[in-house]
C-alpha cells in the first residue's frame, strides 16, 4: 500500500482511499453536499466525486459525455498509457461494464439471461446449501468473523458455478480480485491479480471448448453474433467480468449487512421477529452500505454544474452518496428496514445498471435468512477490530462476531 | 388504475417486479411490463410502491 497524505480540504484535494473516508464516508459527504457537492482531487488523476443522488444519476445517464471506457475508480497502467500497458491483452476491456454502445449493448444481451429472475430462482437451493454448510463450520463455536468466514465465502462459489469453473480454486479467485480492486494503488499488485485471472482464464477457455457444460463460460464460446463466433478476447473479458463483479461487491453488502445487525440490536430482533421484513430490508441495507463506485470518463471538456471538467478526467460514480442524499431519503443515515420507499440506486443508474442485480439481491437474502436463522442473537467481539476495505467496493473484511 | 412501463426508460433493475408480480412481469432481458390491463383495488398501494421504488422513474400511471 502507498502512502496517503491525510485530506485536509476534502472538496478540492479528496481521496477515497484516506482511512477516514474508508471507514465513515458519510460525514464526508454530508459536509461535500452543503458546500461543495461535486468534489475534485488531482491526486493520481484529475477526478470529479459527485456526492447528489441528482448528479450522480443524471451523469450516469449521459453516456455521450461521460464514457465507460475506463471503469477503474483508481487509475492504472492501463489509463495513463493504453499503448505500452504490457499486462494481459484485454484489447476489448471487460465488456460490458467498460464499454459504450453499440459494444456494450450486444455484449450485455449475451449476459442478462444468465442472471435474469428465472435462473436466479434456480441458484437459490445451490446458495441456500452453501450458506447452511457455512453456518454449520462455526456455529458451535460461538464466534466467527462473519467477514472473512462467511460473507467471503458466497458469491465467489456461486459465480463459479455459473461460470463453469472450480469452486474449489475460490479463495485463488477471491485473492486475484481484491488485488484487482482493493489494492489498485499497489501497482504490481494489481498486475499481478489481473495476470492470475486473466491466464487462468486463458487455459480455462481451451478446457471449456473441450469439454463443454451448460454453463456461462462454456455458451460464450459457442454464440455466434451476426454469424461470427465471439473472438477470445470478448470471451475473456466477459468472463473475467462476471467473476470480479460478481465477488468483492456482494461479498461486501452481505457483510456490511452483518456489521450492521451485530452493532444494532434492535434491527437484528426486528428482522428475526417479522421475517416478512427481509424483502423490504434487503434494499434498505443496499441502499443504506451501498458498496461499489464506478468510474466515468468525461469524453471532451465540459461544464457541468458548474464544475470544469476536461477531456480524459474521472468521475467518481459516487452511487453509496446519492443513496444517502437526504434530497431524496428521509433521515438518509438511518437504517429503517420497512422503507417503503427506496429508490435506490446500489446497483447504478442507466443502461449500466449492474446486470448481476438479481443475483446480488438473493445471495444476500440467503446469506441473511440462513444466519439469523442458525445465529438470531449475535454481536461485535469484543474488543473486535472491525477492518474495512474501500475505493472502488466498500464493505468489512475482518468483522468478529460472538454469539 | 392502468400503468404503463416505459420500455426507454426500463433499465432492469426489476424493483416493480419484486414488489408487485401480479402486476408486472419482467423477461430475461431485464425489460418490465404491465401484465394486468386494470390494477384491481387491492393492488392499488402495491402498484403506487412500484411507482416510488423504480430508479428509472419508468413506471406511469396513466389513469386512476
């Protein structure tokens, strides 16, 4: 990890990876969005962080001035200089989340059946016997890091499953990831998980031709478009797409959820007494600990809001900020599970809307209804150092819990 | 009560169809649509929950 010169003026100089923003981004955005509710920092790159649910969606939504060519909310290699970045060839990015139309369109179709209602009702029984064999490893015990035991070991073993490739290899997985994504300011860390995946990946496509199965993976390489098989590197960047999203970010919400039950007793005893709750709670929770920003780039210099923003700059797609936006929610920073009404936008906002939602969604619903059901009465440790992780997905990845 | 998705507007997030799946139905492509012609009256409030939860703002309520 780089060292982080502490933020003293958060409007003109923010960073999202200062400790402080990582652990109570909240306060931070309070202030921003009475005094200054698009912030900016030239600190790696010059980068816009809008902290208004009215900015932050109007901005998703113009995909002509602000394109998703490059995702990453902390610049890499690969942003500063395309040409010479000598990591794994991903010529066609990670489509569709870094991509624009008409890219982005075809590519999403190919995904979206994968993870529509119906076939996310069929990974239910599939989640649901994980999660119980999770449970059964601790809850004798009496203790667990409801983070790295539990939450950690979910949605990395689903997606596998739907990708075709071994759970077994899911703690592999789950470390090239958050090199990938938590520790993106470690440059060769980041490589170097990106390599892991990708080269995985590489081998796993020749398997997968193979031996086929019925799944992701193996249907990618069968499609034909316009009657063109997909070349390799869309399949790549496809599936390599579906195991980093589908794993640090739900992973996060699952375990922001448990944080948030261990440290607020009352919600906890709500939840386990009025079960007909958890549809309504689920979204207040994805709203309330909303983990992922996605990034933007603006396309030619432009004035928005007032702010100056140039060609190539980033915008923070600050969507954890906009669901806190009192504008838009009554009493923002408090959970209230029976929200009846919760715009949300956890999942983004426009034609990028996380096509993993549904998915999302019943893992954390599982996750949650198998817990409580096994462990209803359970709080923070003792004297517990709960650690958090943050810049591009925010959640805890260290969280005892005693019961 | 009639609705109306709009289709431009949809984005998938399937919120309505959570809420409300006697109302709406949504296909694999994540696009919503109003599978009843009248919301009958006990349906009204979920139908209005759908209305205030959509993110798109995609769902119109084109009579009362």
């Amino acid at each position: 990890m780089t060292h982080i010169a502490a933020v003293e003026d958060w409007a003109t100089d923010f960073d999202v990876l200062d400790p402080r923003y990582v652990t109570d981004p909240f306060s931070i955005w309070d202030d921003l969005r009475q005094t200054c509710p698009i912030a900016h920092t030239d600190r790696r790159k010059s980068s816009w962080l809008p902290t208004r649910y009215e900015d932050v969606t109007a901005i998703a939504h113009d995909i002509e001035h602000f394109s998703s060519l490059k995702v990453a909310v902390i610049p890499g290699d690969e942003d500063e200089d395309p040409e010479n970045f000598d990591g794994p060839n991903l010529e066609y990015g990670l489509p569709p989340i870094s991509s624009d139309p008409p890219l982005h369109t075809w590519t999403r179709r190919l995904l979206l059946p994968w993870f529509s209602h119906k076939r996310v009702d069929g990974y239910v029984p599939l989640t649901r016997d994980l999660c119980r064999r999770l449970v059964d490893g601790f809850a004798e015990s009496g203790h667990a890091d409801a983070a790295a035991d539990y939450a950690q070991q979910i949605p990395v073993r689903v997606i596998a499953h739907i990708l075709g490739v071994s759970p077994d290899l899911s703690d592999t997985f789950t470390s090239w990831v958050r090199d990938v994504l938590e520790f993106a300011d470690d440059a060769e860390r980041r490589q170097r998980g990106a390599e892991g995946l990708l080269n995985y990946f590489l081998g796993q496509l020749e398997e997968s031709r193979q031996h086929p199965g019925d799944d992701l993976l193996s249907e990618l390489l069968t499609t034909k478009v316009e009657g063109e098989p997909l070349d390799d590197g869309i399949v790549l960047g496809m599936a390599a797409l579906a195991l980093i999203a589908g794993v640090d970010t739900t992973w996060s919400a699952i375990g922001s959820s448990l944080w948030h039950l261990a440290t607020h007793p009352d919600d906890r005893k709500r939840l386990v007494a009025e079960p007909e709750l958890m549809p309504t709670a689920v979204e207040e929770l994805l709203r309330a600990y909303s983990p992922v920003t996605m990034a933007r780039e603006v396309t030619a210099d432009i004035e928005y809001a007032g702010c100056p923003m140039k060609a190539g700059d980033k915008v923070l797609m600050n969507f954890p900020a906009a669901n806190r936006d009192p504008e838009v929610f009554e009493h923002p920073d408090e959970v209230q599970l029976d929200r009846a009404h919760n715009r949300h936008v956890a999942f983004g906002s426009g034609i990028h809307r996380c096509a993993g939602s549904n998915l999302a969604r019943m893992e954390l619903q599982v996750a949650l209804e198998e817990w409580l059901a096994r462990i209803p009465d359970f709080s923070l440790a003792g004297g517990a150092e709960v650690t958090w992780a943050g810049g591009q997905v925010r959640g805890p990845r260290i969280c005892p819990v005693v019961f | 009560m009639k609705l109306r998705v709009d289709p431009d507007k949809c984005q998938g997030h399937a919120r309505c169809y959570g809420l409300a799946p006697e109302i709406f139905d949504v296909d694999d492509y994540g696009q919503s649509s109003v599978i009843v012609d009248v919301v009958p009256p006990e349906l009204e409030e979920k139908a209005r929950l759908a209305v205030a939860n959509c993110p798109e703002y995609a769902i119109e309520i084109i009579s009362e």
